[in-house]
C-alpha cells in the first residue's frame, strides 16, 4: 500500500494516530520493538513529511495515514481502516471527539490517553450504545491515567473473590514512589477543562460529581461525602501504613473512572464501595505540614489557571505541550502505588503496581502499546462485552494484567492479617 493511498477495510491491525507528538512517538516506539512480527501497524496524523520521518527513525516500513483531528470524513476513513486505533491527541476535549465517535461508528476498538472528565463524560453519552451497536470497545484512559488504579481495584477485587471474602468496602491507592517530570500535555488539559467550566455551571458542577463518569448517576448509592483532597495520615488508611498522605493530583479523575468500572460491572464491587486516592509524603515530622501545603498548592494551580494574570505567567513556566522530559530523565522514572482494601467480611487486602520509566511518558507508553496489543491480539481473552464506552479493567482486563506483567511491571495482590 503506498503512502497516498488511503488504506483497504480492516488492512490494519493497529493505527497510532498522533505518531508524531512526543508521546505518540514513544507509543509507536514502543509498538516497534515488541509487537509480534507481522502486527500489521500504520502511523498515523496531520503531516505527511513528519510521518515519515518518523518511520525512518524507527527503522519500519508502516504505512503513513494523513488526517486530520477536524476532518470528520478522515477520521471515519481512519477508523475504517483498522482494528484497533490509540490515539495520543490531545486535549481530548478538542481533538478527541470525531475519532472516538467514528470508531464506535464503524466498530473499531479505541484506545487513548485523557484524563479528562468532561471528555470521557460527552464519549459516553454519544458514543456507548452506539459502540454497543456495533461491537466496538471504546476504551479511554490507557495510560498512568487511569490503569494502575483501574486494574490495580480490578485485581484487589479478584482475590477478594477467589477466597469468598465478600465485596470490596473501604479502598484507597497511595503512591507510595513516584519520580517523573510533569506533563504538558496533562497541563493542557487541566487549562481546556478550567476555561470549560468557567463558562458553565452545570458542566462545572458534573465535573465535581464523584460519580461524573456513572452509567446512571441516580442508581449510584448514597454514601456521603467522598472528597478527592483528601489529606490523612497513613494509619488512617490501613495499620501497616505509616507516615502522612497528601492529596494525588489524578485524583480527581482516577476515582470517577473506577467508580464507572464498579458500576458497568452491576455494582460487582459492592453498593458500599468507597473510594479514594493519596500521596505518601513521608514520615517526618514535618510530613502533615508538606501534606497540607501540597493541598493548598493544588487548590492554588486551580486557581492561577484561572485568573488572567497569573495564568499568564504559569502559561510561561508550566511544560508545554508536546514538551517532556529526555531519555535519560525517562529512564530514571518510576513509581509505585499501594492499595489497600477492607472487605464486607472484615477482611484485608493490599495490591502492588509498579513500573520502571517515568509515569506519564515511558511506563505510560508501555501500558497504551499493551493495550493496543491486547484488544488487537488477545480477543479470546478479553472480557465478555458487546462493547460500549468502557475502561481498562472492563474493556481489556485481564488480558492487560497478563500482558503488562510479561512486559516487566508489577502488579500484585496479597491478604494481610486480620
């Protein structure tokens, strides 16, 4: 197939769409050095010279799609032409929309990246019984945001089960490790959706919502107050857990996501499932004092997003998109996050997940490449479904969780005593 001519129905296994973006790289990279031979796989975005260039660095021979994130016809062409497409464009909010809506129209499975509520909330509504329709999984947040706490809940539950333990009650992540750089592109999303709910009160108060990202908000139990800055410390959380906790940025996204896994599931975690999302800042003296400052200064970047002058001089040292850190700077990366987890029966569970390479770049182009292997590769293994807009551990679990582990990370669970 040559380079201007617009790929045959399902010729394609996978597309990366984005391949020239500085995670779409990485994700195609990825895809290079450990899809199985013969993976049929395109690169795909706006230019066709930058394309290219790309696949001369990687040393392929992928076809180069050109298309456009506006261009509607492109992207129900670029749907068409696969099985599987990731995309790594973002703001989701802005570019997402049309893809994500022609793969559920044309029955492809989609992968992305966003943690954005009010993107995956508008996919939802458009896209989940039309991909139903036709079979397609729609599966957003494939990367740091939202599979190691997706699947880190979604093993926590299995075990739970597997020895009659009851359902899940009190659960919470903590990042117990984590070196990364901050991601730009993440920055930019925070902007769009700020910039959104300045202009909308509803749209502003959906975001708030823990259950944003619900099926069906009003069958969603009542279980008080469930904050996301939450600042506790660690015995709180677990006996075994010392130290302070601070709040955990992708909280505020993270939470809504498992929550729809819960609820897609009929409630299979337990109608008095709460959960929630921290930061160990250590075990200093000073560790509720970092706690409580890190809150402020969350609450703070919130705020200076929004207010014209301050933004104006964030917009001048925050990362830009498209800007992240080098190779060595990624190599360096990683984190672990810890979960602990009380059953209905009293008992108690802890997971592991933990990757090498920086969160939101290398581990996060591991975890979008596997999981574009999976839904491409494993649909034998992948779980029952006919399709929707859906999440990791709905979408791809355990196929995911086989595959990740096999690609080096860890992921964990085990009972602690009673």
């Amino acid at each position: 197939m040559s380079d201007q001519a617009a790929p045959r129905v399902r010729d394609l296994d996978i597309v990366v769409y984005g391949a020239t973006g500085f995670v779409g790289v990485l994700v195609a990279g990825y895809l290079a050095g450990h899809a199985p031979a013969g993976t049929r796989i395109a690169l795909a975005g706006r230019s066709a010279e930058r394309l290219a260039a790309v696949r001369s660095r990687l040393g392929v021979e992928w076809p180069v799609i050109v298309a456009d994130s506006d261009d509607v016809p492109a992207m129900e062409r670029l749907a068409a032409a696969a099985h599987v497409v990731v995309t790594t464009v973002g703001p989701y909010a802005k570019y997402g929309h049309a893809l994500a809506h022609a793969c559920a129209a044309a029955g492809t499975d989609y992968a992305d990246l966003t943690g954005e509520v009010l993107f995956a909330r508008a996919s939802a509504d458009a896209n989940h019984e039309l991909a139903r329709s036709t079979g397609a999984r729609i599966v957003h947040s494939c990367g740091f945001d939202s599979i190691p706490s997706d699947i880190g809940v979604h093993v926590l539950w299995q075990q739970a089960q597997a020895d009659g333990a009851g359902e899940l009650t009190d659960t919470t992540l903590v990042v117990t490790s984590m070196r990364g750089g901050p991601s730009g592109g993440t920055i930019d999303s925070l902007r769009h959706q700020i910039d959104t709910v300045k202009q909308d009160t509803t749209l502003r108060r959906l975001a708030a919502s823990p259950y944003s990202l619900s099926p069906a908000r009003s069958e969603e139990p009542d279980l008080g107050r469930q904050e996301d800055m939450v600042v506790l410390r660690g015995s709180e959380v677990d006996p075994s857990l010392r130290g302070s906790l601070a709040p955990f940025v992708m909280a505020t996204y993270n939470t809504r996501v498992v929550r729809r896994t819960n609820a897609l599931r009929g409630y299979a975690y337990g109608r008095a499932f709460r959960y929630r999302e921290a930061l160990s800042v250590g075990t200093s003296p000073l560790a509720p004092v970092v706690a409580a400052v890190t809150k402020l200064g969350l609450g703070a970047l919130v705020v200076g997003l929004s207010l014209p002058p301050t933004r104006f001089v964030l917009d001048r040292i925050l990362p830009k998109p498209g800007e992240g850190p080098d190779q060595q700077a990624r190599e360096r990366g990683h984190f672990t996050m810890d979960l602990f987890a009380t059953t209905s029966t009293g008992a108690r569970y802890t997971a592991r997940f933990r990757a090498k390479g920086d969160p939101g770049y290398a581990a996060t182009a591991v975890m979008l490449g596997e999981s574009a292997l999976a839904l491409a590769l494993d649909r034998a293994e992948l779980p029952a479904s006919d399709g929707g807009v859906l999440t990791p551990a709905t979408g791809i679990g355990d196929a995911l969780v086989k595959r990740l582990r096999t690609a080096g990370l860890e992921i964990s669970v085990r009972a602690l005593p009673r």
